[in-house]
C-alpha cells in the first residue's frame, strides 16, 4: 500500500484537523464509508434525501473541507456527496492508481454503486475536475450535467517537475514562511483574503504540505476526442492568474470540443477559484431543471 504520509505521527496530526472542520460542518451531514475495489472511501453526505444528486470532487492535497463554504447554499436544493479522493489527506484509502488507466472511474462506479446513486451532476476541483472529466467522457449517460473549477488535464501544465523539486520543495523546508510563498506559489492569487476561515485553511495546507507526500506522477492530458464526448451541459471556471495550468488554453480547448460547456474567466484569480458558491448554484439548478420546477410550482 502507498505511504501517503511522511511519519504516523503527522498523518495523526492531520487526520485530528480534519476532524476539526468536519465537526463545523455547516448543515446537517451524515458521514459514509463505502467500500470499493480501491479500499474504503469517505463521504460527507448532505442535503435532501430526495433533492438531485451532486457529486463533489476536491482538488490534490487536500480533502472534503474544500467545500464547506459552498455547502450550505448548494444543500438547499441538491443532495450533496463529498468525496474524499483516494491517495489524498483525507479518509479514503491511499490507494493511487495510475491516471492512464480506467481505474478512477471504475472506482467512482464503485462509490455512486455504494451511494446508490445512478446519476449525478459532477462537480470537480483541479485534480477533482480532471477525474469528473475522465469519469463523464467515459460514462456519459450518468453525468447529466459537469461544472469544472480550474481542472487538470485540459491544458498544459505551468509549474514544471524541475521547478517542483528546486523551487517548491526547498521552500517546504524553510520553515512556516516558506512553506505559505510555496503554497502561494502553486495556488496564485485567491478570493478568500485574510478572514478567519481563509486563515484557518491555510494553516490546515501548511500543516499538510509539512506531513503528506504528494503524487509527483504527471497527469494524464486529454485528447481532444475524449473532451468531446462531454455533451452534457457544463460549467468552466478558470483564473487568468492560474501559475499551474494554462487556463487559456483549457478554454480554447473546451470551447473548440465541448460547446455545451460554459465559460467564466476570473480575471484577478490563480488556481484555487474560490467563492464561486452563487455562480455554480445557478448552473445546477438550470442544468438539471431546479429553476423550471421551481417556476412551476411558484405558480399554482
């Protein structure tokens, strides 16, 4: 099995902050535990029992916490399943297959099959997005509907492996000043300023960067016949500011092989796109025919 933590001691101290977040959950949640061919995957479960199913998929390096500033907006209309992704900090499995392989999707048949869930709307984050990417191009008829949020594997990738190993990683080393100008460095500028809860995150991925081993693998880039199998209405949201990826060529690349999807640039955002709570809401809610029964029942 793969060692995704320097030392038991720090994957202890990570697990324990996770805890933290989980327990300032915003809304009322369950957490689930399915099991699938990669090993157990968590699941923070929210929202109506009833309400359209939403898948949601957070980016490298982190966990499920990602979307606590969305959930409690999004759960008002949609039953929300926040999954913790395999090989990452959080309380999945640390199962990493490879990314060239059909093995992620096959693990996401396996976690909807324990969510008993036919079909739901993607939502993905970075790494997240790449796998809603791979999962909707290869099971289209499950996924009615995709937002992406600055998502892997579109266009190419900025921050080289050399740079990783001679800039990044040294920074990790210098203490808590260099482990926020590397974290700085990978995400870009972001929306969230210096509140409490952007603090409280922040210092959550420091203590992460200091503990966990991140993949070094390179991710796999879609080619233009697989990005055309997303027919399904979609949502791209990208920074113009993005240091990891070129968000200019994921539009050009979505908007050349996937016309149904829609296009937000952000012009003063790197690669963490944050606080798009209002915009992915409205997208759900007509993608899957909330606003039209909303309509209707407003007027009888």
């Amino acid at each position: 099995m793969v060692e995704i933590y320097k030392s038991e001691a720090g994957a202890e101290a990570v697990r324990d902050r996770y805890l933290q977040f989980l327990a300032r959950w915003p809304v009322e949640n369950e957490h689930r535990y399915v099991e699938t061919r990669e090993g157990v995957t968590f699941v923070v479960a929210c929202g109506p029992k009833d309400a359209p199913p939403v898948i949601l998929l957070h980016g490298a390096g982190f966990n499920s916490s990602t979307w606590m500033g969305d959930v409690a907006e999004w759960s008002k209309h949609f039953r929300l399943y926040a999954v913790d992704l395999i090989g990452h900090p959080g309380f999945s499995a640390p199962s990493r297959p490879p990314y060239e392989t059909d093995a992620h999707a096959r693990w996401l048949d396996d976690v909807m099959a324990g969510l008993e869930v036919d079909r739901a709307a993607f939502v993905g984050l970075s790494l997240g997005g790449w796998m809603a990417i791979d999962y909707a191009a290869r099971r289209p008829d499950r996924v009615p509907s995709l937002v992406l949020l600055a998502p892997g594997g579109v266009g190419r990738q900025l921050l080289s492996k050399p740079k990783l190993f001679f800039v990044i990683l040294p920074l990790t080393m210098m203490g808590k000043w260099g482990r926020r100008k590397a974290q700085d460095m990978v995400l870009g500028p972001t929306q969230q300023g210096d509140s409490p809860a952007a603090k409280a995150f922040g210092n959550f991925m420091s203590l992460i960067n200091r503990h966990f081993r991140p993949r070094l693998d390179k991710l796999t880039l879609f080619r233009d016949e697989t990005l055309e199998r997303l027919t399904m209405p979609g949502l791209l949201i990208v920074g113009a500011q993005d240091p990891l990826l070129d968000s200019s060529e994921t539009m050009a690349r979505i908007r050349a092989n996937a016309p149904h999807t829609e296009i937000r640039l952000l012009p003063d955002v790197g690669h963490a796109v944050v606080g798009q709570t209002g915009p992915v809401l409205d997208f759900l809610k007509r993608s899957t025919g909330q606003d039209l029964r909303a309509s209707e029942g407003s007027s009888t």
